[in-house]
C-alpha cells in the first residue's frame, strides 16, 4: 500500500519509526527531518551528472542514466529497506520535492507489498512548515541570570514538574558560553539546528506556558531563528540571583571533568575581551589546577556582558528574585509557584 502525508502528520507517525532520506548524502548532511537515516537513491556525483544530463538532453536520458546508476545496488538497498520494514511495519521515505526519487523508491517497496508513506511535497515542504512553528505565538516565561546561576538545572527541574519546556542548548549542542562546546562535540548544522527546534515545538501546547532559558542569539555558532527570537525577547523574564560563591560551585560541578587544554583554547579566545593579564592569569590558574579561580575571573567578564543585553530588553517585564530552596527541585517548585501568582508567562 501506497499512501503521502502532510509534514504534520509524516513526522507524527506512532512508534517514532524510522524515516529513509533518499536525497544525496551532501543534501542529508545539510539537513533532514529528525528521526531519518541517509537511504540515497544516488550518491553526490551521480545526482549532479544526472542533472546535468536532464538539463542538456532531457527526462528520458535522464532516467535511464539513474537506472544505470541505481541497478548494482538494488539488492542491497532492498534488503536493507526490507530490515527496517520488518522492525517497524511501515516504509516512511522523502526526498526532496516529493518527486521522482521518492516516488521511484516509495512505488518499488509498494510492489513489493510493503506499506509505504511518501511525504506529500518532500522536504521542502518540511522546511516550510518547520519555519512556520518559530512565527506562531507561544506563553513563553524565561529564566535568566548570570553565569552559574543554574539555569539549565532548573530548567530541567521545571519538566520534571509538568510543565512545557524547550532546552535550547541541548538542541544546539552548546552551553551558550566560550566553555559552551567543552566536552560536547561539533554542532549539528544550522539547518539541522532548526529542524531539531520544530521538532521540539511542533507538539508545544500553545494554550500552556511555555519555559526556556535566557539566551543570546548565539548558541555557539548555532543563530537562534528571528521569530522565535523576537518572541523571546519579549516575554515575561525571571531573573534569578544566586551568590556568586554558588554560581562558582555550579560551575566546577557542570565543568567536572573539562579537558584542562580545551579550556585554554577557550580562555584564549577571550583573550580581548578579557584582557592579557587576566588571560595570563586565567592560563597560570589552569597549569596549576586552580579551577575555582578561573571560574570566578572569567564570570566577571560573563557578569558585565549579561548585564549589557538585560539593558536592551525593554519591550518585557522582568522578575528579579531568589528562589528558595536547597537544591534544583525546589528551586523550580518555587518559580513555578511565583510565576503563576504573578502570572510570568
């Protein structure tokens, strides 16, 4: 059986099944829909010598080149698609119009008897509605503070609590700051980025409240998208103080077991903003194993920069408060409490 989805539906198939991306494996790298596997009908070089061909000769030279292509890996393809099929019951495939590449693939594994779903306008139609999720309205409340305030624990206490959350930086790979990337690998791209964002909000309740954490525009290198952005920027911000004593601790706890060299390459990065003798002194610190010191030297540059941006939000109400509690449970069990007496978000 045969049968195309819209992107809503396509990526809202139970059992979270496996999705097969036919484009090439440049066009999957760049981008795809969370959840999909690279399953190209052509490598890199064959699609753009096929295009080439459909451009000077026409369809039909065209697709008999791609069968010529395609037939010596036929059987594996087959017997891989087949595997999948066994495991989950049903064939999700998409390229990128929802043209002849899926099409080929979808109607081969439909013959077969297999239960096939086509993405209705391919992965460009997923882009778009991906783009379309950061424009529509959202309760949002935002959690701030400086440096080690430990944010992104409470954020992840709020979860647990229930309640709507988006953690920007997990799905960005990067804890926002020039340590951010420490211990965490490469990014995904910036297309990927966004698509793993609408991922996360396509099933938001837009009638509930909504929490994320303060940010700036850059996670990393990631760029968070403008609509999304904006609306961020004015909703309702819970500022939080914490001692810089505890922001200090969190610090050293989140960066336990950092790579000594990678922090260096951090700190000499700051290197202007934060100036050679605290550079040199941040470096020494390091040599020795003087953790604590680094930390408390480079949140005084983070300090003076997240005080310039709270500045620029003028278009918000902002909450400053110091939550109760002893520990990140209680803190979130504290703020969600006061932002729903003081209606934040």
């Amino acid at each position: 059986m045969l049968e195309s989805k819209n992107p809503d539906a396509f990526t809202s198939l139970g059992g979270n099944p496996v999705l097969l991306d036919v484009r090439t494996p440049a066009e999957f790298d760049a981008g795809h829909i969370p959840g999909a596997i690279s399953f190209p009908l052509f490598t890199n070089d064959e699609r753009a010598e096929i295009g080439t061909l459909y451009k000077k000769k026409g369809k039909e030279p065209a697709i008999l080149l791609g069968l010529e292509k395609v037939g010596p890996r036929l059987r594996e393809m087959t017997e891989q698609g087949l595997q999948i099929y066994k495991n989950q019951g049903i064939l999700p495939v998409y390229c990128w119009r929802g043209g002849m590449r899926s099409g080929s693939v979808a109607n081969f594994f439909s013959f077969l008897g297999l239960n096939v779903i086509s993405l209705r306008g391919g992965y460009k139609a997923y882009r778009n509605f991906t783009l379309d999720l950061f424009s529509r309205p959202y309760k949002m409340t935002v959690i701030g503070g400086f440096t080690g305030s430990g944010k992104t624990h409470i954020l992840k206490a709020i979860s647990k609590k229930g309640e709507q959350i988006i953690d920007l930086e997990e799905i960005a790979n990067h804890k926002g700051s020039a340590f951010g990337g420490i211990g965490l690998g490469s990014q995904p791209s910036q297309e990927q980025f966004e698509n793993n964002l609408g991922l996360a909000l396509k099933d938001i309740n837009p009638d509930q409240r909504l929490w994320l954490e303060d940010e700036s525009r850059l996670i990393g290198k990631k760029v968070i998208p403008e609509k999304f952005w904006n609306q961020m920027r004015k909703a309702s911000l819970i500022s939080i103080e914490v001692p810089v004593s505890e922001r200090v601790k969190n610090l050293l706890s989140d960066y336990a077991e950092f790579n000594p060299e990678e922090a260096k390459k951090s700190v000499l990065n700051l290197e202007k903003r934060l100036g050679l003798e605290r550079t040199k002194m941040c470096i020494e610190a390091l040599d020795s194993g003087n953790y604590e010191l680094v930390a408390s030297e480079t949140l005084k540059y983070y300090d003076g920069l997240y005080a310039k941006g709270q500045l620029s939000r003028t278009d918000a109400p902002v909450y400053s408060v110091a939550p109760e509690g002893k520990d990140f449970n209680e803190k979130a069990e504290w703020i969600i409490r006061y932002a729903t007496q003081n209606q934040a978000g």
